[in-house]
C-alpha cells in the first residue's frame, strides 16, 4: 500500500523531506600553449587556468527540475477535477479471519523500526500472501472500464481476499474506511472508494465513476498468515491519450529499473538514483514525498525506500523483503491532501502514475514476490 501523508508518523510508508545541503566538487585543468607571432620568436609561455564545476547527484536533479519548471510546455489536457464524496460504511470481515493487531485501533501506527527479515519458512509466508495480493490485483484490472466505481472495485476486491481467508490490509489501518487504495488520474496515491452521487437529476463529476480516458492505480495489500504482501498497478482506462500512456508505461519502467540494481549489499540509494536517472529523460517528476518500506509480519517499518536522487546511508540484506513503489508525475511533483487526511493529489492537476512490487533480497538479485 502506499504511503500516508504529512509525516513518516502519519504515512503508510513515509514521507522524505530533501535536504538543502550539497557540497560542490571542483576539478582544475591547466592548458599551456606558445603563441607565434609573424616575425617574432617569443619563448615565453602563458599558463591559463580552466574551472570546471561538477554536479553532484543531488544538485543535477535540483537543476533537472528547474530546467522543467521554467520551460513553456504544451497544456496539459484537463479533465474534470475529482470531488470528494460521502464514504460508505467499511464491509464486513469473518470472525474467523485473522486479523492484524493495528484493526483494534483508529490511531496510525508507527513506522517499526526492526527490518523484516525472513527464514525458509516465513519467506514461504510472504511468497503466499503476495501470490494472492498479485491475484486480486490482476483480478480488479480486469474491472477498470468507463462507467465502473471504484466502490465496485473496492467490493470485488474484498469479497476475494477474505475467500482466500485473508484480511484487505488497508481497512481499519489508522481508521482507512476501504480495503483498497483506488486513485485515478491526479491523484497521486490513497484515493478512497466511493458511490456515485445524483444531484438534480445530474450525474456530477466525481473520483468513483470512471471515465473513458482515466487511469487508475489500484494499491492491493493482504494480510494471510500472519504475512502481508503488497502490491499496486496504474491501469488504463478506455481510450488514454499518448502522453498518460507513455507516463504509465515509464513509471513501470522505473520501478523495474529500480527493482534491477537490488541484491545482497547494494546500497540502498541506488534505487532512487536508477529511477531518478530514467524519469528525468522523459522530463517527468519524481514524487519525493512518498516512499516504500519494509513489509512481512509488520506492514510498515523501515527501511524507508527513497525514490529519488538521495544520499541516504544503508545497504540490502539477503532474506530481507521491502516494496519499491515510485510515482511520476507528467507536472508538478508538489501535492496537497483532502481533509479525509489520506487522498493526495498534484497540486496542478495533472496526470500521475504508479506502481509497487514487494520484493525479497537474495545473494544475487531480487526475488519479485508479487509478479503474477
């Protein structure tokens, strides 16, 4: 599931503040040359010397993003701005369905602390539940069409899981109303399923309903044995225009990118860098706000997975299993959040994508845990 907003203690997987701070390396060349002058032999030499400032990653992204926001771009298409509306009340769960410890509370719990290492058998545990998270993921793509709510969704999603005998993860988390995360078009992650709404016999504009040219991520997390797995896709809906295309299909791309350079003592910060690196050929924004997180018998707890050019200290173990789960942005990677405290969308209104993936480090990659 992604992540909550405000500040790690309210987030699902955190939120990163950027330091300001970056030191500057500087390189010195020096070039001698003997100019000649008709009818004159001079042996004396002039010695020039060249300055040459070399980024550092952190300042390259910050110049990257500059260079985007003073550029004169061509419009984004505008749809209609999503609405909130009126939640309706959270499904039932068997009493026979274990349920994790947080269902007990509305309070947000902290992100833990311990990393989430796994021996034979409890990676056996996380291999179950992602297999199913990647299930019902792949069953509610097959739902995204023009006229559909994402309340539809969110019944079909919960109705699978607890046949699984699993719990929907997301409901009850910090008092989160839904089993799934639905965001469609602007928002960037945490979008609650909802009805539609009639007023004066008209149907209003609203986050639920699907429109021909939507996209939509669906975050899907179960709890099954004690296990979570989590997982989330940016679908396309009806007829999308080339531009939201192609940011879906680079935002996977990132993840993938990202997903590559893991294994047994890689540096964390490699991930963000490999993201930040294929995002910014495209010229699309990188969310630093939102990051992934160590997940198994705790959904979230550190490490924190940044996703964006970062300097952050820290290396990869084997056995240890975290999501990676980035959002682009084809504006503004600035956001704001409705009063519900969990819908987050771009400050600008344009498009953003994402996708997640729950992987397992091992001595020479990463096992993709949630891939169907």
């Amino acid at each position: 599931m992604a992540s909550i907003a405000a500040s790690i203690s309210s987030c699902f997987h955190g939120e990163n503040l950027l330091s300001s701070s970056c030191s500057s390396l500087f390189s010195r060349t020096t070039l001698n040359f003997s100019p000649s002058i008709s009818g004159s032999n001079f042996s004396g030499r002039k010695q020039f010397m060249v300055f040459a400032k070399r980024l550092s990653g952190l300042e390259e992204s910050m110049r990257i993003r500059r260079e985007r926001e003073q550029k004169t771009t061509t419009p984004i298409k505008r749809r209609t701005p999503l609405r909130r509306l009126k939640v309706s009340p959270r499904l039932p769960v068997p009493d026979n369905i274990p349920k994790p410890p947080y269902v007990s509370s509305k309070l947000l719990p902290e992100i833990a602390s311990e990393f989430q290492m796994h021996d034979e058998e409890g990676i056996a545990c996380m291999r179950a539940a992602c297999e199913l998270a990647a299930r019902v993921l792949e069953h509610a793509g097959t739902l995204v069409r023009p006229s559909v709510t994402t309340n539809e969704i969110d019944k079909a999603v919960h109705q699978m899981i607890i046949d699984a005998g699993a719990y929907p993860s997301p409901l009850g988390y910090g008092g989160f109303p839904k089993s799934v995360c639905t965001s469609v078009n602007e928002c960037m992650c945490h979008g609650i399923p909802d009805s539609r709404q009639l007023q004066n016999c008209i149907l209003l504009p609203v986050l639920s309903f699907l429109q021909d040219g939507d996209i939509i991520n669906i975050d899907v997390t179960v709890y099954l044995n004690g296990y979570h797995g989590d997982t989330s896709k940016t679908f396309l809906c009806g007829n999308v225009d080339d531009a939201t295309k192609r940011l879906v299909k680079v935002t996977e791309e990132c993840l993938e990118r990202g997903i590559a350079v893991c294994k047994d003592g890689a540096l964390f910060r490699k991930i963000g860098k490999r993201i930040s690196e294929h995002a910014e050929k495209f010229g699309y924004g990188v969310v630093e706000r939102f990051v992934g997180h160590g997940v198994g018998t705790v959904f979230h707890s550190e490490p924190l997975i940044f996703h964006h050019r970062n300097e952050k200290p820290g290396s990869m173990v084997e056995g240890q299993t975290f999501t990676i789960e980035p959002i682009l942005t084809l504006g503004t990677t600035e956001c704001i959040t409705w009063e519900d405290n969990w819908t987050t969308l771009t400050k600008d209104g344009s498009p953003a994508a994402q996708f997640e993936h729950t992987i397992l480090i091992t001595r020479t990659g990463a096992e993709i845990l949630t891939k169907c």
